[in-house]
C-alpha cells in the first residue's frame, strides 16, 4: 500500500507479532474476514523476530501483541517509531491488556491504535474491519503529503522520566536537610 491508494491495492500487506498460536489463528482469520481484500499475514511469534520482518516485509500494517518473548511491545513499538524508515507503518496494538497504562504508554510511544482482545472472535473481526476501514480512509489523505517528512515524536522518553525522578528525589531531600538545619540551629534537638 505504501505507493497506490488503498482502492488500487491488490492486498493487504500485514505483519502480525503474536506468540499465541491459537490467537494468531484466530486473529488472521478475523483479519481475513474483515477485509474486502486479499490479506497476505508474515507472522512473528517474538518482539525481535517482529523487529526483522516489519523491516524486510514493510506491511501496511502491523499488529503487535504486548507480551511476547524477547522484546516486549512497547520495546518493538519504540524501535520502528523511532527508526525515520518504518515509523510511518501504521502499527495497532492487538492485547489482551486493557491496563490504562499500557493505553498510555503504547500511544506515548508512537502506536496508531490500541485494540483490546475481545472474547468474542465476530467482535473481533468488527474491531479489525473498523480498523482496515480507518486506514484505507487515511491512506488517501496520505497520498496528499507524500514528500513530507514524519513530524510526531514520542512525548515519553525513558531518560527524561529517569532524571525527572532524581530531579524531584534531590528537591525533596534538600528540603528536608534544611528542615533539619533549621531544627537544629532554632535549638530543637537540646
């Protein structure tokens, strides 16, 4: 999809990243289903191994589950939202967690969509065909802006919170150390 429009694609091209077998199998028949298109699958069953073919496939979309071995989601997520070649591959994440924070941080560090697993494999298939219908939708208004560079970068940073932390950590404790000089020169201790 990445030089056409969605109407003159032949197919969906999609890397799904889930090491559950019986999900995946689920998931790509609901992908199937969903689409008005042929849909060609390149499953990952590991973050790294999602990593690799989302490099070597550049799909059209890519549905990445959160818990996986090797890396995790949101460390997949990272990589191909901060590499300028991949970050503008829509990727959805497709998880069993609906934990606010997972919300969050999946957004935060570039994610298109966040879909939470539902019980039901026909929700599931609506879930997938609002999504494909979302992005076929975009891509035309994509097709507009095709010389223009990717402009949106992740607002959360590990170093940034890391020295957030130990900004707000050092104000606390000179805070209390000058309780205490006051405390002791006021002649509190004698």
């Amino acid at each position: 999809m990445t030089h056409q429009t969605r109407d003159e694609a032949e197919r969906w091209l999609v890397v799904l990243a889930e090491d559950d077998d019986d999900h995946a199998l689920l998931i790509e028949r609901a992908l199937e289903r969903a689409s008005d298109l042929p849909v060609e699958i390149h499953r990952a069953r590991n973050g790294n191994e999602a990593v690799d073919l989302v490099v070597d496939v550049q799909p059209d979309l890519v549905l990445l589950d959160l818990r996986m071995p090797g890396r995790s989601g949101h460390e997949v997520l990272e990589s191909l939202k901060g590499d300028d070649d991949l970050r503008r591959i829509p990727v959805a994440i497709l998880t069993s967690s609906d934990r606010d924070e997972d919300v969050a941080r999946s957004y935060g560090l570039g994610g298109n969509h966040f879909i939470t697993k539902p019980e039901a494999p026909a929700e599931l298939e609506r879930k997938l065909r609002s999504l494909l219908d979302n992005l076929s939708e975009l891509g035309g208004i994509r097709r507009g802006a095709a010389g223009m560079g990717a402009s949106a970068r992740s607002a959360v940073d590990a170093s940034t919170v890391a020295m957030r932390k130990v900004v707000t950590w050092g104000a606390v404790l000179l805070i209390v150390l000058a309780l205490l000089a006051f405390a002791w020169f006021s002649g509190a201790f004698s």
